[in-house]
C-alpha cells in the first residue's frame, strides 16, 4: 500500500528509492547499528542521508484556484474611470483591488476605500490614457511630484518627509 502511494505521488522511480531505504533501515534495526546508545533512542548512522534523501524528492503541489479577487483585479486596472454607487459620482481607481475585494477610488478632493460590489466600470483606462502614461500626475499631489522630481536629481531633506508621508 505504502509503494502505491509513493508511485501516485513521486512516480515510477521513487519506489526503487523507497524499497532502498526501506531495506536499509531494517538492516540497521536487525543489526543494532542504528540505535543511539547513548541517548536511547533514534538513528546515528544513515540520519544525514535520509534527510538528504528526502529533500531531493519532487514535491507535491496543491493547483492553486484562481480567487474571486485575481477575477477582479483582471477587472478593474489603474486608471479606468469607475462610478461610486449609489451616490453615482465619477471616480478614478488610483489602487488595485485588495484580497478582501476593497479597491482605492481617487473621488474629487478625496481618495476612499470601496468595496467592489459598490462600483461600476465606466470607462477602461486602455481608453482614456495612452499605454506609457504617468499616473502620477492623477494620483499625486503637487508637492510629491517636485520632490520626487527633485529626489532624482539630487539628494534633498525633502526625501524624509515624502517618505513619511507615503
């Protein structure tokens, strides 16, 4: 039943390993060399080699599913303009959807965290911008972007506060 189970998970070539350290362990425990003395209990010799031998098999990997939350980050990208149900405002989504399902909404004056049941697609981002378009200039304020500007020319004590702030 064990050499079944081994075939079904590792394949055809691991049964050979299997019966090997099978073999060997009985040997050991008929022989007595395996059993620590000392301690009482478990293996001297060989332990290092099992371990080894161990990590060297192919794992096993769970088929990951695709989540409701990898659906609706295919739906809904930087930059599309969404309407914020029910009040019906206009808004930009400035943060991708969140595991929870929660994406960031840039509204005017305001940026809110919104549950993506309450939100309807208006228009994609691949239609209102262009496929290299800084999304910066939506997003950030004034100030951030001169930092930012200024961060890459040269070092600053402007760099700490945009940090803090981000």
């Amino acid at each position: 039943m064990l050499e079944t189970a081994v075939r079904a998970a590792y394949g055809e070539e691991a049964v050979d390993g299997y019966r090997l350290q099978l073999e060997e362990a009985v040997t050991n425990r008929a022989d007595g060399r395996g059993l620590d003395r000392e301690k009482g209990t478990g293996y001297r010799q060989g332990a290092e080699e099992k371990s080894m031998s161990i990590k060297s098999r192919p794992k096993i990997r769970k088929a990951r599913k695709p989540t409701a939350s990898d659906k609706l980050a295919e739906l809904y990208h930087i930059g599309d303009s969404v309407m914020v149900l029910p009040d019906k405002k206009i808004g930009i989504v400035c943060a991708p959807v969140n595991e929870k399902g929660v994406l960031r909404v840039q509204l005017p004056n305001k940026k809110i965290w919104i549950n993506h049941k309450r939100v309807k697609l208006q228009v994609a981002a691949a239609e209102l911008y262009p496929e290299d378009y800084d999304f910066s200039i939506v997003f950030d304020t004034v100030q951030n972007r001169k930092i930012r500007h200024e961060m890459e020319r040269k070092y600053t004590e402007a760099t700490i506060t945009y940090e803090k702030e981000s």
